[in-house]
C-alpha cells in the first residue's frame, strides 16, 4: 500500500493510470450498452472473441507502437511490414519452405527494419517520422516486387495450423438446434495475448522498461541521470520492427493470403488504439494495457455502428473519427485540468 | 569593401536552407543527364483539342508536381507555427473537390459557377481547418494526433457529400482548369502554382505572419508574452493549409474530370510532409522557408518522372524511391553534417600545418 502511494507521488505514472482507467470504462460502458440496445451477437462470448481473431495482428502491432511512442518516437512503418512479411513468407511456403524457416524469416525482416530504423533514428539523429514513412515505401514497394499478384497459402501443414483452434466450451452458447457451439479462439490471440503480457512485465519491472519512460518524458535529463539515450531509442525500434515481424506471421495464421493492400491503414489504427489506450505522442506516458483495450474498443465501435442500423459505407469511418475525435479532447481536458489543480496547490504550499 | 563581404555572407546564410533541396535535385538532374540526355527535351505539339502545347518530361514534371507544390505551401506554415504535420491535407482536399463537384452539377457550368465552386471549396475547406486548428491550439492535442481524426473520416465524409457516388463534370472550362488554356502552351495547373506563389510571397513581403509565425514556432511562450496571439497563429495557419487543400483538390478534379474520394490524391499528406523536410525545414517547427519547400515538392516530383522515365513499374516506385529519400535524409542529418565538417576541418589544419612546415624549411 506504501508502494502504492509513492507510486502515486510520481506524476507520469499517475497520468498513465487516470487514462488508463477512463479508457476501460468508456469500453466497459459502450459494450454494455451494446449487450443491452443491440442484444444479438453482442450478448454471446464469442463476439469478443471474433474482435480478437480479427484484431490479434493489430494487437501485437500496437504494443510495438506503444513503446516506441512511449519512448517519444513514431513509428509508421508497422502496417507495410506487416505486409511485407505475409507476402515473402507465403511465397516462401509455396516455394517449398518450412513453417519454421517462414517463422524465421517473418522474425528476421522484421528485426532488420528495426535495426535500420533505429540505426538511422537514434544514431543519425533524423526524424523518426521520415526514416519510417520512408520504411513504409520500401515494405510496401518491396511487398508488390515480391508478388504483384495476390497469393493464396497452399502449405498443406500451415493450413491444418491455420485451422487450429482452442475451444472453450464454458464460454459457448447454444444455438437454435439445441446443440453447444464451444466459443472458439485463434492460436494467433494466444500469441498476441502473450506478446501484451511480456510487454506489460517489461515495461514495468524491467530497467530498459522504465528508461523508455525516462527518455520519453525527458531525454535531456535522463541522460543527466545515467540512461544511455541513443541505445535505449534503438531498442524501441528494434522491438517494434520485431513486433511487426511477429504481427505478420500472426496476420497470415489469420488470413491465409498475402495481398499488397493486406494491412493497409494498420499504422494509424495501431496509432489511434495507442491514443484511446491512453498514450501520449509527445512521450513518457502511456500502458500496454490500455493499448489492448484501445484496439477493442475501435474494433466494438466498427462493430456497434452496422448493428445499430446506419448501414452506409461512410458512417464507419465517421463514426471512429468522432470517437478518436471525443477520446483525444477528453485526454487533453482531464490532463490540462489535472495541471492546473496542481499548480494551485503548489501556490497555496507556497502562500 | 568589408559591408559588401558582410552582406553577401548574409544574404549567404539566408538562403543555406535552399541547399538541401537544390542539392539533390541536381543530383536527380545529373544523373538523368548521364542516363538520357533526351530526357530533357520539350517540343511544341498538338494535343488532341487542337491546342499547340508544351510537352516533355521537363514540363510534366513542373505539371504533376503542382498539387504537391501547393500543399507543401501550406504545409511549412503549418509545420513552423506547430511543430507537427498535417496528416489530413488528403482527406481535405477530397472533401473540398466533393463540395467543388456538387456545386458545379447543380446548375450549368459557366465561369461564375466555377467561382462559386471554389469559393465554396475554400469555405468548407477552412471550416475542416479551423477544426483541426481548434484542437491542435486551444486543447493543445499534437498535430498529427489533432488531424488523426480527420485522416480516418474525411474521404468518408467526401463520400457522404457525393451522395456515395463518384460523379464527373464535364466542360470545356473545367478541362482548361486541368490541362490547358486554349492559345497557352503551359498547362494551367503551373499557372496556378505561379499565382499561389505570388500570393504567398506578397503575404510574407507585406505582413508580419511569417516572422510571427517562426517566433510561435521557436519559443511559444516567449512569443506570448510579446504579445502575439499564439492561439491565433496557429489557427491561421490551419485556415491558410485549408485553402491550400481547396486548391489543389480543384486542381486534381479539373485534371479527371471526376471525384472520386478514394483516390483523389491518395497518399499526398506523407508527399507532403517529406517535401517539407527535404526542404530543410524543421519538422520541429520555428525556422521556416516556403520556397525551399516547393523545390521538394519538385524533387519529388522529378524522382518519381525519372523512375517512370527507366520504366519502373508504377507499383514499385514506392520502395526505389525511399531508398532515394533515406539517402538526401542522411545526407542532411546532422551528425553526418558535423562529421563532414570536422573532416573538413582537419583537412584545412592539415594543409595549414604542412604550409607552416614548407615555411619554417
């Protein structure tokens, strides 16, 4: 409990934890309230689970993001790696490679644009923004020289992989007929759900965990205090290039098909699920948690908005960007009203 | 004699930002000079309107870039003042040629409607640019969050205005809008960019926006304290990238003939924002120079001709053409900068030193 208050004490962890907080609420609430005006699908488990299925690359994508924007950078480059990645590795199994040897390669060309991006970031001292709009280019430009034409999986062993999933009886329902369908979940989720868990752990408990917090909230005086600056923004390149890696061979386990489009608009998704998980562009806040819950509550608003009847193709964008909209206002209004409270108090312990 | 020295090495400084850009267009230039010296040839035709035009790599360079040019325009002001990007000039430009279209359809078009349109355009194009403004200086939301908003809805809301269709216009003025005047050989698109130039440099000549928008933009609190309206600034730089979009969403309608809100400059915010770095401009705002960044939109430009010219598919111009703009990034890093320098340097002292040696013998 003592820890706790000390925790408290602190002012970027404590900003961290208020978002955090209003995002699962704002996600509790808007699921509830789809449990109870739509009923329907959103009453049975296996609605989360779908989010999941279909996010589980996003997911994984985000939390790479998530450090990198902790640690005050960007990282745009995440959707055409991911790309990237699905193609070579399909081309690769359909040219007679093994799920490993695709593993590796998915793990490899991840790490090497990460290293680059790092490399040229944090050693170079350019705009994180450019070098990453230019590894956008390049993984998306690299992805329709590999194969211009769609690619469909055609390895009978990924296939059966692809097929394997975990059931959970408990959390089934039963259908019409009067038979149990058990509610059904990817290998992919349990990947993501892992990568979420070691991230969190890191990001906490670990030292390069907390100099990400450090040299995002102020570099100048984590160098001050001892923090290698320049190593620990190349490792938060390092990961989220792996991160994406690993995103894209969880995207292919999801798909099964490689397309140059595959994973367009990732990037700003991965973005906006970081900012409605509570972090901040400018640095030193921020939780993979949050980030999580960011990714499900986009996902629920894309699912909310078709049921709740405005079936024209334009009110799902419209309606994320309102919501994007409302999230980053109320982030601003709860934080600049949090600064002012405080100042006040430090005035009155002066008077 | 020791004023003029100074005011040359002034005027010198003033315009180093120029370099960035100038260097690696030439270097574009150069090596299409060694590739194909044909690729700078420009011949008078005929086009298929009976028009004697100017045609050339050269001029569609000039051509294509304009939209870019005009955006990267807006773009520096809005870097400067902020010190963050626009990521939604693409989505804004879609939804000012879907307002631009719908007036046009309602009624014949003449040259007073296609006023109208514009002037339309323009509006709703500030009123989405006061939005962002609005986040971005009063709740104080970092640019490229502010305009993440408009970026995931504003080719839907394009869409919505359509009536989700993808209608066209057809006139003979709309088409001299697009390609050419009758009776002028240059494509009206470089005209346009020519004017907005023009406008540009008489606001910088004979306000005081751009000394007040780098002050904002190199130390805000310093600036309001001198009694600038930061607030302000930076809305004003939303509302002038607005019209910016207006334009260049006109521009690229003329040119189709049609909206269409998914493709109707897809990807321009990312163009954008790299031809305002290649610029040297600081993506971290203060410092700003428009006219550098033109000169990026046109390298840009010249790179993309130049793949297309060596037959590189248009699907894989993408990935030659980061490696490209990695390497002028590199080039103008700063630490390679000051690595350069102080090779320099040590050359100079060497030769000093070995001049001094020769003396002493």
């Amino acid at each position: 409990m003592k820890n706790g208050n000390q925790l408290k004490r602190r002012e970027p962890l404590t900003d961290t934890q208020l978002l955090l907080t209003i995002t699962i609420c704002i996600f509790v609430a808007m699921y509830a309230l789809a449990m109870i005006f739509l009923g329907g699908g959103f009453l049975r488990f296996q609605q989360v689970f779908d989010m999941l299925n279909n996010n589980a690359a996003l997911i994984i994508v985000a939390c790479g993001l998530t450090i990198v924007m902790i640690g005050g950078g960007i990282d745009i480059s995440v959707g055409g790696v991911t790309a990237l990645v699905v193609m070579s590795c399909i081309v690769h199994m359909n040219n007679g490679g093994s799920i490993f040897t695709a593993a590796l390669m998915a793990i490899g060309i991840g790490l090497c644009f990460g290293l680059a991006h790092g490399f040229l970031i944090s050693y170079l001292e350019i705009q994180p923004f450019i070098i990453t709009l230019a590894g956008m280019f390049f993984a998306r430009g690299m992805t329709t020289i590999v194969s211009l034409e769609p690619q469909k999986i055609a390895h009978e062993g990924f296939k059966t992989l692809m097929k394997t999933k975990i059931e959970i009886p408990w959390l089934g329902y039963i259908a019409k007929k009067g038979n149990l369908i058990p509610a059904r979940m990817e290998i992919g989720v349990v990947i993501a759900l892992v990568i979420v868990a070691i991230v969190f752990v890191m990001l906490k408990k670990t030292r390069l965990g907390r100099n990400f917090y450090a040299i995002g909230g102020n570099s100048q005086s984590a160098l001050m205090l001892g923090v290698n600056v320049k190593r620990t923004r190349f490792y938060s390149y390092l990961i989220s290039g792996l991160l994406s890696g690993i995103a894209g061979f969880v995207f292919m386990m999801h798909t099964g098909a490689g397309n140059a489009t595959n994973a367009a608009g990732a990037e700003m998704n991965a973005i906006a699920s970081s900012i409605i998980g509570g972090t901040l562009l400018t640095g030193g806040v921020g939780n993979v948690i949050g980030t999580f819950f960011g990714v499900l509550t986009l996902t629920t608003i894309k699912a909310i908005v078709p049921a709740s009847g405005l079936t024209k193709p334009w009110w799902q964008s419209i309606t994320t960007g309102g919501m994007l909209c409302f999230f980053i206002v109320l982030q601003s209004v709860v934080l600049s009203q949090r600064a002012k409270k405080k100042a006040k108090a430090k005035e009155a312990a002066k008077g | 004699m020791e004023k003029t020295a100074q005011k040359t090495k002034f005027s010198w400084s003033k315009y180093s930002q120029l370099l960035l850009p100038l260097l690696s267009l030439s270097l574009i230039i150069l090596f299409n000079l060694f590739r194909d010296p044909s690729f700078f040839s420009v011949a008078i035709t005929e086009n298929n309107a009976g028009n004697t035009v100017l045609t050339g790599n050269l001029i569609s360079i000039l051509n294509g870039a304009s939209e870019l040019a005009v955006l990267a325009m807006g773009m520096t002001l809005v870097t400067a003042a902020c010190g963050g990007q626009d990521i939604s000039v693409g989505a804004l430009a879609a939804i000012a040629g879907s307002m631009f279209v719908k007036i046009l359809r309602s009624g014949e078009i003449t040259l007073g409607t296609i006023a109208l349109a514009f002037v339309c355009a323009c509006a709703i194009a500030i009123v989405f640019g006061t939005f962002n403004g609005t986040l971005v200086s009063v709740f104080k939301i970092q640019p490229m969050i502010a305009t993440l908003v408009l970026y995931t809805c504003g080719r839907s809301i394009a869409y919505w205005l359509n009536g989700g269709a993808t209608p066209t216009v057809e006139s003979p003025l709309i088409n001299a809008i697009g390609s050419f005047i009758p009776g002028i050989p240059v494509p009206t698109p470089i005209l346009i960019v020519i004017i907005c130039g023009i406008i540009f440099a008489l606001i910088f000549k004979f306000t005081t926006l751009g000394l007040f928008t780098q002050t904002v933009g190199i130390n805000q609190r310093a600036a309001r304290l001198n009694g600038i309206n930061t607030t302000f600034i930076k809305l004003l730089s939303f509302m002038i990238l607005g019209v910016c979009c207006a334009v260049a969403g006109c521009i690229g309608v003329s040119r189709l003939g049609l909206i269409n809100h998914e493709t109707l400059l897809l990807d321009v915010e990312m163009d954008t924002i790299l031809a305002v770095a290649i610029g040297g401009n600081a993506l971290g705002g203060g410092k700003f120079k428009v006219s550098s960044s033109v000169l990026g939109a046109y390298t840009i430009q010249a790179l993309t001709t130049t793949l297309y010219a060596m037959k590189v598919p248009s699907t894989d111009v993408k990935a030659y053409k980061a490696i490209v703009i990695i390497l002028i990034v590199v080039i103008g890093s700063p630490v390679v900068k000051a690595f350069f320098s102080k090779l320099w340097a040590k050359l100079k002292a060497g030769k000093q030193t070995g001049k001094q040696v020769k003396e002493a013998a």
